[in-house]
C-alpha cells in the first residue's frame, strides 16, 4: 500500500528542528557551555518530593523530553545523593519529610547547593496553612536558590538554571 503513495507522504523528520525556537538553542548552547566549565562534564541532580501536588515534577520531566532534550547538555537525574552537585526540593515540607530533607543535605558532598523549585518551599502556595507542614526551607538553607512559579514552565527552568550556573557556580 505505501508503495502506491510514497510520492504523496513525505518522510519523516525530527521535530526538534521544527518545534525549536531560537530561544531554546541559545539555552541549550549556553547551559551547555556552563556545565562544561564548571562540571567538567555532568550536572547531576538529586530531585526530592516533599509533599507537592506534582505540577513540579511533571515541568522537570518535560526538560528531559525530545523538545527540551536537557539530558544532551549534560543533565542528568541521579538516584543516590552522593553523587548528586545540586539537591532539587519541590513542594511543601511535610513534618514527615523534614527530617529526611536534612539527612538528605547532610550527605550532599561539598559544596552543598540546593535549589528550591516552585513556590511551595517559600510558603507562596494556597497548601501552607495546614498542621502537617513545616516552616519555609529558605530559613534551613539560606544559601538556596529559588526557581519560582506554580509550577515554572520549563523555559523559565532553563533561564533560571542558566542564571545559576553563571552566578552562584
């Protein structure tokens, strides 16, 4: 069948080319260019849930799809936090996470750096009036940088991870 209409169907073709703006090639090449120098290779990120509604974790994700394809810029999720450069907290901080999270920190290898992402680790979203939540993180890790919005697209992600590499790296 396809023989009778392989001059009418064209073949296929990557999307990254197509979907990409500019915007996101100048992010990919400059992330790119910042992991290199200061990692000398990988970015690797410990991500840990603490109570969130999960509107976080799905933006994360999409940097890891074929549009965004973060991971060939040399970002990469690890599962053991020995290994990780950056701590990710998304969500509030339940009173049963509390304690994890700064177990969590503890093990982080030196120079510890954490990222609060979105805006229920500064107590900015409707959940924070409840027994079971802790008070802000930005008061246990002063040196935290903040990727803020309910929940931030993931262009924003990438400027702001940009913008940390740059400045605080």
């Amino acid at each position: 069948m396809y023989k009778l209409f392989q001059d009418k169907v064209p073949f296929a073709q990557s999307n990254e080319n197509r979907f990409k703006d500019n915007e996101l090639r100048r992010l990919d090449r400059l992330i790119k260019k910042q992991i290199k120098e200061k990692f000398s290779s990988e970015l690797n990120l410990y991500i840990v849930d603490s109570a969130s509604c999960s509107a976080c974790e799905l933006e994360l994700q999409t940097l890891f799809n074929p549009l965004y394809n973060i991971s060939k810029n040399g970002v990469k999720v690890v599962y053991e936090i020995e290994k990780a450069d950056i701590l990710i907290i998304t969500g509030l901080v339940s009173e049963n996470m509390y304690k994890e999270i700064l177990d969590l920190y503890e093990q982080l290898k030196e120079p510890k750096r954490v990222i609060l992402f979105g805006d229920c680790p500064l107590f900015k979203a409707p959940f924070q009036d409840t027994f079971a939540i802790k008070r802000p993180l930005e008061f246990e890790f002063s040196s935290a940088y903040n990727i803020s919005g309910c929940p931030p697209e993931p262009k924003r992600i990438l400027n702001e991870l940009l913008h940390y590499l740059k400045e605080y790296i």
